[in-house]
C-alpha cells in the first residue's frame, strides 16, 4: 500500500493535496481496523451499508432528479435498489477472506488481501447508485473507499455516504471506511488519485484517462454507444418490447441503454410499427435535421448537448419544436450512414433511438454495420441480438469487438440481471479495444490482491521432450 503524502508548502485551506492526505490517512486507519474481519463479519458490513441505502432510496433518488436534473424518480427508485440488491446477492456466498480457491490437482492455494484504499470516481449521471455499487463490492474486499463525486451532483453522493456511514456504524465498524471528496474540484480529483491505491473511473473519457495517467492502478470504462441486431427469425413482439423498455428506462442514463438498431430489412417496417405502439415516434427527416441541431449545438465535438442527456422526450420534442403526440415516450430517427456526419450513429443518452435496415437474411450485413458503428464510438463495449438463430449469435460474437453480447435481452441487463450470470456493476469495461485494461464487468474480484500458495505436484517433474512436443509439426513440415 501507498503512504499517504500530506505534501508541504501550502496550509490545507488552500491546498488539495493536504485535505486530500487527511481523507486517506482515515481512510487507511479505518481499513487497518477491519484488516483480521471475519468473513461473517465482512459479510454483515456489507448487509447492513446495503439496507442503509435501500430503505432510504427515495429519498436519494428524488435528491438524485432534483440536483442533477437527470433521469426520472420512479427509474432512480428501482435502479437504486436493484443494482444493491442484485450487487450483494452476487457477492453472497463469494469468499473474500483467507483461503477463497484451492486447486489440489495444481498444487495451488489462492488466499485473499485486501487492496487498501480505493477511489471511485462518480459520473454526474449516477450519483445515486454508483456509489453504493462500488463501495459494496470494495467491503467485500475489506478496503475503505473514496467517492469523488461530480461537482453538479455532488450532494445527492453525499447522500449516499452519508447513508453508507450510519450503516457501518451500525455493525461497529469504523464510519471512516467510506468517504468523500466534499467540495470536488479536479485538483482534488487528481491528488486523490496519486494518494490511493486503487482507482475505478465511470464515466466520460476524459475521467478515465485522467485516472490512467495518475500512476495508480486504475480500472476505466469505455464510451457506450451499444448496438442491437434484430434478425428475421427474432420474436418481434419482445423484441420492441425489450427495447423500448430499455430504452426508456431512467431516460437512458446508462450507457448500456440502446443508441441504435440493425434491423432485418424483411423485419423492419413490423418492428417499427411495434416500437410505434410502444410509445415510439418517428421523425420526419425535417424534424430529424432540427433535432440533430439542438442535440450537437457544437457538432465537431461530437457530444450530445446537456439539455437532452437523460431528459424526457417530451422536453427534447420542445427543444427541437417536434409537435409529440400524447403517449410517445422516446423519439426514433431513421439513418444510413455512419461517423462524424452522421451524429445519430453515435452514443447519445438520452430517449432517441437510431434505426437502421441491413439486407434481409444476411448477417455478414448487420455485423459489419455494428462493427462501423462501435468503430465510431463503442468499441469494445456492448452489443445484442434477438434471434433464435444461434449461428447468428456465434457470428455476431465472434467477428465484433464487444465485451459483452446480449442475447433476447434488454442491453441494461449487460450491468448484471435476474434474468443472466453477469456480474453485478455499474462500471463497465471495454478492454484494450476501448483503452481499458480489462473486458470485464468490475466487480469484488477485481478489488482484492490474491496470495498464490504453490506446492509441488511432482517433485520428480522432468520438463516435456521436443518429441512430445513438436512430434505433430515435425509429421506435417519435417525438422
């Protein structure tokens, strides 16, 4: 573990680097104090830091909407929920403490350690439950945590820790082992990220590269921008269900929910009437063309305008003078290029879905589109498909460079479900593909050092011959 550098020259009124020292010198007492827990103790921690915040997520997802302005109540009410008690439902039954994997047949023990300390960098977009996500996983590790908050929502994460607190203190453990950064600025950010020992940055890039260039170990995500392929063998009827529940779902904060369909051209006009009587409207090219302005003000930044992230359709519609008819709840453009002209190919979140057709029955089509898209903006982070043609889904995972492919499910269901094995998280990784050191879901696995015991297995072990080795080639090139 790091030791905490307190700095010199400035007082702490003024300095970042002091008042951040003081947070992580705590941060670093409180985790000592539960260094030696149990895993029952661990696992009670964690239980009651959890409860603290499901009984009282209205209250934070209500703070969340009214400080941010972001999402909706009833969304925030069940993604809070969900995503703690999906989270410790994961992690139930998961050792975290001394031995956790034994491979006899390899000779191998593998014993658990905590990492120390961990900063969490919070997107404005999550406030709510980002930060009880992360610190859950992180007492499961037996570390203390840092929540560096976005300055525009920087209250409704002190909710959250404020909430996490008063669990701890519940069980006896030291409140201390969850922190925040109050009055966040970058400064304080950047210093908070050299003093820790671990960082997991969601959100924009600009965040995670910050986090990569710290000089601390550091898990990222990537940009969002998730496709789905709608085949001519797909249950239409669940598809445009899945979708524009997903889509819809918290005004598409998450950068799981979908920005763009492939659709079958054999399939299209009837998946697009579905997604009509769904709540659906259709943009007439004028009305895409005043939308686009509103929504790229700056369009050679290629980053949707504030005023439409994570807002209702209704209020986009007045922005861009759409006339919304009673009962629509997202807005759906019909597009067939890709890249910078083309900004409705890119990660949008907010309630507008992009539609594309690919040849009928040619699934080389809609995966060259999805890799066109993601190459765009994406790569390496999430797809799906809703078939019943499993040679479709192997090709689709085979020749795209995503993370994660759904199949016949909403694309939120990427961050960990009822309905699949995915892990629970709210910080999705995208791999090298996306800048990122992992392709994984982050989760508790990631925020703990492992010890590997190794034994002998054979203690008269003689190395493999080139016969036996190479006998194969030898057959088929000669030496």
């Amino acid at each position: 573990m790091k030791t905490a550098n307190p700095g010199a020259a400035l007082t702490a009124a003024t300095d970042p680097t002091s008042e951040v020292a003081s947070i992580v010198a705590r941060a670093r007492d409180a985790q000592r104090q539960i260094d030696n827990y149990t895993q029952e103790q661990v696992d009670q921690l964690v239980l009651a830091v959890g409860w603290s915040i499901v009984k009282n997520r209205e209250a934070l997802a209500r703070l969340a909407v009214d400080e941010g302005g972001f999402g909706n109540y009833e969304s925030k009410v069940l993604k809070i929920r969900n995503r703690v008690t999906g989270t410790i439902a994961d992690m139930a039954g998961q050792r975290t403490v001394g031995v956790v994997e034994e491979l006899p047949e390899k000779g191998i023990v593998k014993i658990a350690k905590p990492v120390g300390v961990i900063a969490a960098l919070i997107p404005t977009t999550g406030p709510d439950a980002t930060p009880p996500v992360n610190a859950l996983s992180a007492l499961k590790a037996r570390n203390a945590i840092v929540i560096a908050p976005h300055p525009r929502t920087a209250r409704t994460s002190a909710l959250a820790v404020e909430l996490m607190r008063k669990g701890c203190e519940q069980v006896g453990a030291p409140a201390d082992l969850i922190q925040i950064v109050e009055r966040p600025s970058i400064a304080k950010t950047g210093e908070l990220m050299k003093q820790v020992d671990l960082v997991v940055a969601t959100g924009g890039q600009a965040m995670v590269k910050a986090a990569y260039s710290s000089g601390t170990p550091a898990y990222g995500v990537g940009v969002g921008n998730s496709v789905h392929v709608v085949d001519d063998s797909a249950d239409l009827d669940d598809a445009a269900g899945t979708i524009a529940r997903g889509k819809v779902f918290d005004f598409a904060t998450s950068c799981l929910a979908h920005n763009s369909i492939v659709a079958d051209v054999s399939i299209y006009s009837s998946l697009v009437e579905k997604l009509v009587a769904r709540g659906g409207h259709v943009l007439a090219p004028a009305e895409k063309e005043r939308l686009s302005r509103v929504m790229w003000p700056q369009p050679d930044q290629h980053i949707p305008s504030l005023d439409v992230i994570a807002k209702s359709a209704k209020h986009i519609a007045g922005l861009a003078e759409i006339e919304l008819p009673d009962g629509k709840s997202f807005l759906i453009v019909e597009e067939d290029g890709v890249g910078p002209s083309h900004p409705f190919s890119g990660e949008k979140l907010s309630v507008v879905l992009t539609l594309y057709r690919y040849g009928a029955g040619s699934i080389d089509d809609a995966i060259d589109l999805v890799n066109a898209i993601t190459d765009y903006q994406g790569l390496g982070h999430t797809c799906g498909i809703h078939t019943a043609n499993d040679a479709h889904v192997e090709a689709l995972a085979m020749r795209t460079r995503t993370a994660r492919v759904m199949v016949n499910q909403d694309l939120n269901e990427g961050a960990g479900s009822p309905r699949n094995g995915m892990p629970y998280t709210l910080s999705l990784s995208c791999g090298t593909w996306g800048g990122n050191i992992t392709t994984e879901n982050v989760n508790v696995r990631h925020f703990m050092n492992l010890t590997w015991v190794s034994r002998l297995v054979d203690p008269k072990g003689v190395p493999p011959t080139d016969e036996s080795l190479f006998a194969g080639h030898w057959a088929k090139h000669g030496k």
